[in-house]
C-alpha cells in the first residue's frame, strides 16, 4: 500500500522561498532609499534587517525545499526498488527529525519575542515610576536619575485614601459575592425546580443589556440614601454584589462535575440539604471557592466605570482606577505621570502576587468551568 | 497472505520498566490469536508494538514475512479498532469510515460503494449519516469496527473493543465477531482481560502475565492442559481448585494424598505420570470445579467437606465449602442430578463427601508453579 | 441513508458572491487613483479590499466545493437505489411557530389559572371562601398559624401600602407630574426662592415599584387561595397539614433552594432588573439634564419619539442624522467585535498549541509570563499603553531616537481613523491573549490521544491531524464560549474607552448627541450621551434597548442556526 511522493510539496516550498528572498531584495531597495535620508536613517537600517532576514529566510526555504526533493526522489526511488523498510523510515524521519528542529527553533524565536511583548509596558512601568527628573510624559524609557521620589509623592496625594477604599470593596465582595455566587450555582447545580431553565434564561436575557444603563437610576437611588461621591465605597459594595448572583456560570460548572450519588447518598443517612451543602459539597470545592474569591478580590481594583459614576469627581469616595486616572487628564498630567506609574506598581503589585500563588485555582476554575458549555 | 510473526520482541520504557519480555510468536494467515491476561500484563503494548504505535525497543516483527519495525503504521497494512472507538465526534458516521479512503485520495464513486457495503454487512446504513454522539455504545462499536473494516488490510487488531458494552450487548456483539470472522478473510489479533471472550472467540490463545507469555494454545489445549498454575486459575470460571497435595507412587500406580484421603490416579492421567517417570512427591492438585462431584457416603477415597454457601446457578448449583483444616473447595453440582430431598439437604453446615477422578487431575509443581506433565518454553 | 443538505453550501455560495461586489466597489476606489493618476488609495480601502476579496474568495470556494460533493453524493445514493429518508430542515417558518407556540401555552395556562381559582370558590368550604378576602385565614383555621400570619401580614403590608402612598403614585404614573418646579415668594427670606414640587423621577420609580408590588401581591394572593384548596385535599385524604416546625425544616431542606435563592434573587430584582425596566420606560420619555424631573423641568411620556428620532435620516441641529451615525458606529461595534473575538480565538489557540508542543522546554515558564499579565488590573495596562503610544510617547521617541522615523512627523497611532482601529484590535488581543491561551490549553490536554492513533493508522500527516482532529475538535468544544464572546466584545467599554475614549474625533458623524469618535461603539457611545453635558438619558436608553436588541437576534440566529445544521442528520 505505499505510493509514491508527489513533487508538488517541496516545489511549493522552493516557491515560497524564492518569494521571500524577493521581498527581502524589495526591502533592501526601500532600505537604501531611507538610509540617504539623514531623518530616516534608522528606518533604512530596519529595512536593511528585514532584508537581511528576508533573505536568509527565503535562502533556508529554498534548501529546505530542495532537501525534501531529494528526499522525495529517494524515496520514490526506495518504493519502486520495492525496499519498503528504507522507504518507511526515510518518511518518518522526513517528518519529525529535520523539521521538527527547524520548527522548534522558530517556535522559541517566537515565544522569546511574545515574552517580551507582553512584559514590556510593565517594565516600562517599573522603570518610569523611579524617574525623577522630571514628571511629565517622554519619548524615552530608562530614567537618567533613579529615585523614590513618586512613591513618596504618592503619600502626599489621596492615593492612600483611594487605596484603603478599593481594598475594603475588594475585601467585602471577596467575602459576600463569593457567599451569593456559591449559592446560585449549587441550587441551580443540584436542585431541578419548574422555574429552573426559565431562571436561567431569563438571566441569559439580562445579561445581554449593557450594565451600564442601569447606572444612572443606581446613582440617583444611592444619592438618596446618601451612598455617593463621599460615600461612594458602601454604594459600591452594595451595587457589586447585589447582582453578582449573575456570574454563576463557571461556578456552576463545578458544582455540576461533583457526582450527585454523593449527595444522595448522605441524603439516605439522614442529612438535610443543608446538610449536604456544608458537610459534604463545600468541602470538595476548595479550588472553585479560591477561585471566586480570588475573581471577586480582583475585579474592584478594576473597575473604572461604575467607580467613576458613583463618587462622581469626589476624590474622598474614588477608587484606585478613578483616582490615578485623574491624574492623566490634561491638566494633570504633566506634573502627575511619574505619580501615577508609582500607584500603579503599588496597585498592581500586590494583586499581581496573590494572583500567582493562587494561580493554580485560577486555571484550574477557567479551564474546568468556564467550558463546560 | 498475511501471517505475523513475532521474534524476540521485546518493550523496555525509559525509566528501565520492562513491559514484554522476549516474545515469541507465529501467528497463521487468517488466524484468530487473542492476547489475554489481566491488567498491566503487556498484552496492549504487544498490540501497539505490531500496530507500529510503540517503538520496538528489541526484536523483529514481520508482517507477511516483511519486517515491519521500521515501517510507519499506515504502511503496515493493518487496522485497528480501539477500546474507547476513537470516532471522530465531528464528522458523520459516513465520513468517520471514508476517513482513511479519503487520505488515500480515492475517487469519491468507489468511497461510497465501499462504505455502502460495510454499513450495510453491520447493520448501520441507517446510521450513516449522524454523529457518534447520537448512537448507542453497540452502535458506535460497529461504527469503529466499519471503520477498520474499510480498509480492507490483511491483518486485524482489536484492542479491548468489548469492554465498554454491557454484559448482555457483549454477548451479541462476541456473537457478531464470530460471524465477521467467517466473512472477512484477515488475520485477527484481538486483546481482552476477560477469559471467555478469549475462549469463544479464539482460534489460538496467548495468555500473558507481567509481559511473559504463560501459554500459548488453542481454547482447548490451554483448558484441558494448563502449564502452569497461572493459566490453570485464569482460565475457567469458576476458578480451578488449587490445593496441596502428596503424590504417591506405589509401584507404578500412582495416589494422591490429601485432606485424609487416597484418591487413585486412574486411567490415562496415572499412565502418562508412569511415562514421565514422576517420582512420588509433594504437589499442588489442581481440580476444576465442575469435575468434582458429591459421594454418596465416605470412603477411604473421599474427602469430607463442609458446605458454607450455596449459590443456585439454575442448572446447576455452586457449592462452596471447606475441608477440615479450612481450605477452601468449589465444587459444582448439576441440579438435575439431585433428588429434592438431597437439595434440601444442602444447607450451611451440611457435611458432605467429595471425589474426583485421576483425568481431571493437575499436577503442578509448588515452586516452579508448572504443570509436571506439560510444559513449554517460550 | 439521507441526502446531504445543499442550503448550507449554497447560503455560503450567495455570501460570497455578495462579498465578491463589495469587494468590486473596493477595488474600483483603488483602481481609479492608479489609472488616473491622481490622489493616492486609501489605507482604509487596501484594508476593505483584501479583508472582502480574501473572505469572499474563502467562501465561495469552499461554497462550490462543498456544493459539487453534496451533489455528487446525493447522484449516488440515488443511483444506489438505497432508502431514502427525508430530511426535515427547520424552517423560519417552524420559528415563527415555536413563537405562537409559546404564546398559546401562555394563554392556556393562563385560561387554566382562572378556572382553578373559580373552582376552589365554588368547591371549597366556608374557611377556603373567606380566605379570598382575608388572607391567610384558612391556614390559621387549620392549624397552620406561622403560614396564616406571614399572609395575613402581607396583605395587611399592601393595604396599607396602597392607601397611603400605592394610589398617589399610581396615580401621578400616566402624566409622571404635573407641577414642575416654581418660584415663589418667600416671606421670611423677601426674596423669591424656588420651590420643587412634583419629582418625575420618583413618580417613574415608584410607579413601577408599586406595580412590581401589585404583580407580588396578585401571585401572593393567587398562592393563598391555592393553599386552601391543597390543604382541603389532604384533610379530605385523612392526612395530617404541615406544622410550623415542619415549614421550618423544609426550608433546609426540600425547599433549601428557595432560602439559597432568595438573596442573590432580591439583589437581582432589585439592582438588575428593576433598574433594566426603569430605564426601558425612559426611553418613551424625555428624561434628561434639563428635564431631570425635580430641580429643572419635570420630564413626560413622549410615546415612539425618541426612537423616531434615533431611526430618522433626517440631520438634526449641526450634524448628521441619529440613524446614519447609529449604522455608522453600529457596523465599526460589529467589525470590532468580529475582529476582537476571532483574532484573540485562533491567536490564543495557536499560542497554546505552540508552548504544548512535544519538544518545547520550560512550558511553564512561558504561559507563567502570559498568565501573569491577567492579573494586573486592566485599567493601569490600558492607560499606561494608551500614553506609550502617544505622540510624544515612549514609543514615538523611542522610534525617533532610532531615526526610524522623522521628529517632525511622529506616527498619529490616536489621530488617525485607520490606525486607532487597528490599535485597538491590536491591543486587545494583547490583553487578551493569556485567558484564551489557558482555556485553549485546558481543552488540548482533554483531547483523547486515541483520536490521534486511529489518524496516524490511516496515514494522516501532523498537518492533517491538526486540520481534521485538533481545530473541528476546539471548535466544537468552545462554541458557545465564541458566541458570549463576541456579545461580550460589543459591550466591551473599557477596552475603548481607556485606550482612546472613542478618539479621533469624528465630526462628520457628531449628532446633536455629542460629540462621536472613530473608535466609538455604541456603548461607549451611550456613555457619552448619558454623561455629557446635555445627559440625554432618554437617548442612552433607546441606544440601550437597541444594544439588546442586536445581541438578542444575533444570539438567536447563532443558537437556532447551529443546532439545527447540527441535527439536521440526527433527526431521522
């Protein structure tokens, strides 16, 4: 049953490179036609190394396609020769070991230039919170003079204030969000009513209205009851986890691969629901409650909207995201920049840490829950 | 033509675990071998190994008289059929079969004409065009079986394919493998821990333990001539009665000692001891249950029991009991063969009296654990 | 044996074609500055053209193709003289039914309601009878006081609701006030003060309130008169009524779910869905900055104005109409969304695969590097980038210290249409990447290796094991998950509005709403509205209603469209 190779692969390969070695000879003309330009020398040099990547690119496909034509003839040759063994084993290698080591290698090439992508703002961050000559925006990274001169200015502002607010909202809805989400989703886990599915369309629908409507009659409500601007921190926890018994789903999830046998069973010993809720379910859900909790932890030190709305330009009742946010308008930004690069790392520092000794629970909540479809 | 041939192979994984050890076997054209034993014994790996998705880490196979080690899977010309069916759950059973045909670039025409004719030799035209996740297990097992069946490959390998039916669907479809068998012309190689699937179904069975291969013998040869204690207690249910003995030799005419009793190696069994020349000595007797049968009255010849439970099988009724000094006998007794006063005197704590016959005796070394008239090196 | 359906390929086959037009207007917008020689293309356009003639191309192909099999196959099962079985293809029209279905059911059950209560009055004893007006009384006649009292209690509660403040708001409902602010003489201070009268707000809220207390009153109500008729069936059967203690103990036990429920259900009615009705009501009234109900103007019903408003083509004061600027930002929320949800999906997935490969070392070093992007709160990520990459930001300097481009021109990433588009979507995948990796490498993990053996047995290459096992594997697994992404993204605010606040400006397309960006969706479009200076809230709730509006059909044509191509063939 062995046929014969078709050419066609490696000639689509000697093509591709053969093309990319052409775009590296365009490239290094528009090189040279930058570099004559003193303003836009550096774009020459760049498209100089494109080129220059280019073309040896395109000069590796080239001989890759031309070592898979040899090999394809050889083979061919193997299979009409009737060596079937020789044959097998020249395939098999063909596929993994030369190219496997020709794509790994491109694979770490990428995943080396992904890391840094995705670190880079933050180190950018890191560094520019220690500048201190001077606080405005500028075009350049490392600072020419190291300091902890914005950390201390950050004593000096309503930053501590802004602090202390978003981390009590984010300690009380760790706590009761996590109590209202667990609850929804081990009823509707665990118990069959006859409004059961419609509950759960009937948030389904809900959900897709934007939060935000519901904004505006929420703030003149809590004005009225004296929960704004100043107040701004209860209005918030009120507002947070009121409607979180929304985000059930990934809860949900959990609970649903948690055999019901295990229920019934202490069920038959005599155990009430309740029972069964505190003495056998809940200790099984460790990773799902750490999860909650940590997600109901983070997501204050994030919101920005509803915060916004809420304290409405009142620095006493801002959370961190409003707060460092007013320092980057305008007026402020010039004098605040550093500042806010400095709140930013204490902000983010901390949850950051927390983040990744719980991490395990994190991907563990995501992957188990979140797809269960 | 598409014998397999099995020299010297062996598995060794990196940590140094020894999976197979040195196996050796022929497999005929169009033979039925099945690899049976429990878990862990290396009979998958074996399976692998010819499939060509285990590395073959010593040793030839040979395929037809090629050696395959080097060749990759699809240019072995084999198919497989796997335990959890491994059914593509997003393409329809129709292309779940035409998969294979389809990489081999034929022309859509002679796809549907073969895939037709499978469906239809397994019952599953009606099928053919949902997706596995809408069919029963019997089904979906069909469904895999087409699967290998369409490429018409010279040699059959079926790991495990029953173990995820019920019992009763396990039944039928054993039932439907026999007849596939007598329809396909193909080598089958076919893996299962379960002792009666390997006895019904094969023509050939290699029982294996701990990646040596115990036996290898027709369903037959490895009943009636178990080499070794493993085999005599593997196969057979339920288990053959295993228990220590003396052999005497009195002249030529052989007994055996135990629980207080003589029991004379009658027969053809006393003449081949005589043959082999076994000399009187300590033993492990083997008897298996249904040949042991209930003596009307004690005699120098039978062994008295007490009977402990009695498991009323509807033909027949399973009787455990214990000798004197607590080891334990089952025995099986026809109901038919019982008068209704004798059933009912069949009750926890009855004392009963039991012999056998010299042809239904094993004898098995307390050591080396083989039997002492039958054995083989493998 | 069925045919294979050809509505599938052929509805590819028409969107490809229609895209294959477009694509023709794109390309002549490229091809006249070409042949005439003047003016330059548009970037917008290269963009338009090749995302239409790629996608165009793609589905007309795999249309055709598809369409030729399908044909093919169904010449030889025909010519096989195999059974045929029909297949039956939902239809709009079975939609259509499902509907009025429904709406049938509801009457019914309604119907059903009314004939049971007269029954239970005909049927039932003198305590059922009086219990009809004094609720509660039957249970406290039969012995089950704790009942009795709590619906004894909450008539009482309503009764006395409606008659000091239900009727007076209930009232004021239909012409949300009538007295607006005034200003009057004050004696005491000689001066004139003004004096706040009639508050719409509060009518409008409490209005509602009152009819949510009605609407609980009736099923209360409703529930009583059934707990007679209950409670009379098992005395009639000789069985004993639940006590007290034994209400006490259900509700930890067979009914612990309404007492799990009932928090999180309040908080739910109370801050989700009462604020939801509010704000739907809003929209047939002229609520806003000037009109907020108490200190300004009081505000009124207006009926369908706003939405005629909203959906007339017609310029309003200094600006383009409501209904261009609506299909204006609605089609660049859709485009965002579409590109948003699919880069992040497939980049996510390939990232996953690509650390998941069989020969790559520190795996957990790598995802540990993306993971750890999650956990920074996104509003410092998206600010601080938001300035990285303005003019006078570290990337341009860095770009001009690298004399890669000119001190006089640094690149507008903000001020440019185009460009902040593609920032945008950019960025977001930058943010997005890590989760999808996680949930993309949760799900490799899971596929079964079998799937793989049976594959490399029938000669499949890695390339085609990825093609026809991995990605239809993901695919079919993640779904759902696509589609709450893609409503998510077009209620993603803080993407946009921390990365440009809806910059550039889009003059063109500013309404009297206000001002309107490039980069606006339409939520952050209803930001700006209900926060500008003008606070037209009544506009942000009809922009709301209509946010819900296109999530809601896409959500329906996505569920109704899978599932049912899915059993199409399971259906015999």
């Amino acid at each position: 049953m062995m046929n014969k190779k078709k050419f066609t692969s490696p000639i689509i390969e000697m093509l591709i490179g053969a093309l990319i070695a052409a775009l590296g000879y365009l490239a290094f003309k528009r090189g040279g036609y930058y570099y004559k330009l003193t303003a836009l020398t550096g774009r020459g040099v760049v498209f100089y190394i494109l080129a220059a990547l280019l073309a040896l690119g395109g000069l590796a496909v080239i001989v890759v396609g031309i070592t898979s034509l040899l090999r394809v003839s050889r083979y061919n040759a193997l299979v009409e020769s009737g060596d079937r063994a020789a044959a097998s084993s020249l395939d098999r290698s063909m596929g993994i070991k030369a190219k496997r080591a020709l794509s790994n290698t491109f694979i770490y090439v990428l995943l080396v230039i992904i890391s840094v992508i995705w670190l880079i703002p933050f180190i950018c961050i890191i560094l520019q919170s220690f500048r201190v000559e001077s606080t405005s925006p500028v075009g350049y990274i490392v600072p020419q003079q190291w300091g902890l001169a914005n950390y201390k200015n950050l004593l000096n502002t309503n930053f501590p204030r802004w602090y202390l607010n978003t981390f009590i909202i984010a300690i009380a809805c760790a706590v009761l969000q996590t109590v209202i989400v667990l609850c929804m989703s081990y009823v509707l886990s665990r118990f069959r009513f006859k409004l059961r599915k419609p509950l759960m369309q009937f948030m389904l629908i809900l959900g897709m209205f934007p939060g935000m409507l519901s904004m505006i009659i929420l703030y003149r409500v809590l004005k009225d009851l004296g929960m704004t601007q100043a107040n701004a921190v209860p209005g918030l926890i009120l507002v947070y986890i009121a409607s979180s018994g929304m985000g059930y789903y990934i809860s949900k999830g959990f609970f649903d691969t948690i055999p019901k046998s295990l229920d019934e069973a202490a069920r038959m010993d005599g155990a009430t629901r309740a029972q069964v809720l505190f003495k056998i379910i809940l200790p099984l859900s460790k990773p799902i409650i750490i999860y909650t909790i940590l997600t109901a932890f983070m997501a204050p030190w994030a919101d920005f909207v509803f915060a916004r709305y809420i304290s409405l330009n009142n620095p006493i009742g801002m959370n961190v995201a409003v707060g460092l946010n007013t320092w980057l308008s305008k007026d402020q930004i010039d004098s605040m920049y550093t500042t806010f690069c400095a709140g930013g790392v204490v902000v983010a520092l901390p949850v950051t840490i927390l983040f990744m000794l719980l991490q395990r629970y994190y991907v563990e909540g995501v992957t188990g829950g979140a797809v269960k479809g | 033509m598409a014998s397999v041939k099995l020299t010297n192979v062996k598995k060794i994984y990196d940590n140094n675990v020894v999976a197979v050890h040195d196996f050796n076997l022929d497999i005929k054209d169009q033979e039925f071998v099945v690899f049976v034993g429990p878990s862990g014994c290396g009979k998958s790996t074996t399976l692998r190994m010819i499939a060509g998705l285990e590395d073959i880490s010593d040793g030839t196979v040979e395929i037809d008289g090629e050696v395959v080690n080097d060749l990759q899977p699809k240019d072995r010309n084999i198919a497989m059929v796997f335990q959890n069916y491994a059914l593509y759950p997003h393409m329809s059973v129709y292309d779940n079969i035409a998969f294979s045909l389809r990489l081999q670039k034929m022309p859509e025409d002679l796809i549907f004409n073969k895939v037709t004719n499978v469906a239809e030799i397994l019952g599953i035209t009606d099928y053919l065009m949902r997706k596995p996740r809408a069919l029963s297990g019997g089904q979906r097992q069909r469904v895999a079986i087409g699967r290998a069946m369409v490429r018409d490959s010279k040699v059959f390998l079926m790991d495990e394919p029953l173990s995820n039916l019920d019992a009763k669907l396990r039944n039928q479809m054993r039932a439907e493998i026999i007849l596939l068998r007598q329809k396909l012309n193909t080598t089958f190689i076919y893996v299962t821990h379960d002792q009666t699937e390997a006895m019904t179904l094969g023509d050939r069975i290699v029982i294996m333990k701990d990646g040596y291969i115990m036996q290898v013998g027709s369903p037959a040869e490895v009943f009636e001539k178990p080499e070794n204690l493993f085999v005599a207690e593997f196969i057979g249910a339920p288990k053959m009665n295993i228990v220590p003995a003396e052999l005497v030799n009195a002249n030529g005419a052989y007994q055996v000692k135990l629980f207080g009793a003589a029991i004379p190696v009658d027969g053809d069994k006393g003449a081949e001891l005589a043959r082999a020349r076994i000399p009187g000595r300590k033993v492990l007797l083997g008897v298996r249950p249904e040949h042991i049968v209930l003596s009307k009255e004690a005699s120098a010849s039978s062994i008295p029991v007490t009977l402990e439970v009695n498991e009323m099988m509807g033909s027949e009724l399973h009787l455990h009991a214990f000798t004197d000094d607590g080891t334990r006998i089952i025995f099986r007794v026809p109901t038919i063969d019982l008068t209704a006063s004798e059933r009912a005197g069949l009750v926890n704590g009855a004392k009963l009296n039991v012999t056998f016959e010299g042809k239904v005796m094993h004898f098995f070394d307390p050591e080396t654990e083989k039997n002492l008239l039958y054995s083989h090196e493998y | 044996m069925s045919k294979k359906s050809i509505v599938s390929p052929i509805a590819r086959i028409v969107l490809g074609l229609i895209l294959a037009a477009v694509f023709c207007i794109f390309a002549a917008k490229l091809v006249d500055p070409w042949i005439n020689k003047i003016g330059t293309a548009k970037a917008k356009d290269v963009i338009w053209s090749i995302i239409t003639l790629i996608a165009g191309a793609v589905l007309l192909i795999s249309g055709i193709a598809e369409l030729v099999r399908s044909l093919h196959f169904n010449r030889m099962v025909t010519n096989s003289g195999m059974q045929v079985k029909k297949v039956k293809h939902a239809t709009i029209g079975d939609f259509f039914k499902k509907i009025g279905a429904w709406f049938a059911n509801a009457g019914k059950a309604v119907a059903n309601e009314f004939k049971d209560i007269v029954q239970t009055f005909r049927n039932g004893d003198w305590k059922t009878k009086l219990s009809f007006l004094v609720m509660g009384f039957g249970s406290i006649a039969r012995g089950q006081v704790l009942r009795g009292i709590l619906f004894l209690l909450f008539e009482i509660v309503f009764i006395v609701y409606m008659i000091f403040a239900g009727v007076h708001w209930l009232s004021l409902l239909p012409t949300l006030g009538t007295k607006g602010p005034s200003v009057v003489y004050n004696e005491v201070l000689d001066q004139y003060v003004s004096q706040y009268n009639d508050n719409s707000f509060k009518i409008l809220l409490y209005g509602v309130l009152t009819i949510f207390f009605i609407i609980a009153f009736i099923y209360t109500w409703r529930l009583n008169v059934k707990q007679n008729k209950i409670s009379e069936e098992i005395l009639r059967s000789g069985k004993p009524l639940k006590s007290g203690k034994d209400d006490l103990r259900s509700l930890v036990d067979d009914k612990f779910h309404a007492t799990l429920l009932a928090l999180p259900l309040t908080g739910i009615i109370i801050f989700t869905v009462l604020p939801i009705i509010f704000m739907i009501l809003v929209a047939f009234t002229n609520y806003d900055g000037a009109h907020d109900g108490y200190y300004n103007n009081l505000f009124t019903w207006v009926g369908l104005k706003n939405f005629n408003t909203m959906l007339s083509w017609k310029a309003v004061g200094g600006g383009q109409s409501y209904a261009a600027t609506f299909g204006e930002i609605l089609t660049w929320t859709l485009i965002w969304a579409f590109f948003a949800t699919f880069t992040n999906y497939f980049l996510g997935m390939f990232v996953a695969m690509m650390i998941n490969k069989k020969g790559i070392h520190f795996k957990k070093v790598w995802r540990t590097i993306l993971v750890m992007t999650i956990a920074i709160p996104q509003f410092i990520s998206l600010l601080y980038v938001s300035k990285m990459f303005a003019k006078n930001g570290i990337v341009n300097g860095t770009l001009i210290a690298l004399k890669i481009i000119d001190k006089s021109k640094p690149i507008p990433f903000w001020e440019d249409p185009t460009l902040a588009r593609v920032m945008v979507i950019l960025i977001n995948i930058w943010i997005g990447i890590p989760y999808m990796m996680l949930i993309s490498t949760g799900i490799l993990m899971n596929i079964p290796a079998d799937l793989y053996e049976s594959a490399k047995i029938d000669g499949a290459s890695p390339w085609q094991q990825y093609r026809k096992i991995t990605l239809p594997y993901m695919l079919f697994i993640t779904g759902p998950y696509l589609l709450t992404s893609f409503t998510g993204n077009m209620n993603n605010f803080n993407v946009i509005y921390l990365l440009t606040g809806g910059a550039p400006a889009n003059s063109a397309a500013s309404t009297a709403a206000g001002t309107v960006g490039y980069t606006d969706l339409l939520i952050t479009w209803l930001f700006k509205i209900a926060t500008g200076a003008e606070a037209q809230y009544y506009m942000a709730s009809v922009i709301g209603i209509m946010v819900f509006a296109v999530v809601a059909v896409i959500s329906l044509i996505v569920y109704n469209l899978l599932p049912s191509i899915k059993n199409e063939e399971d259906f015999q």
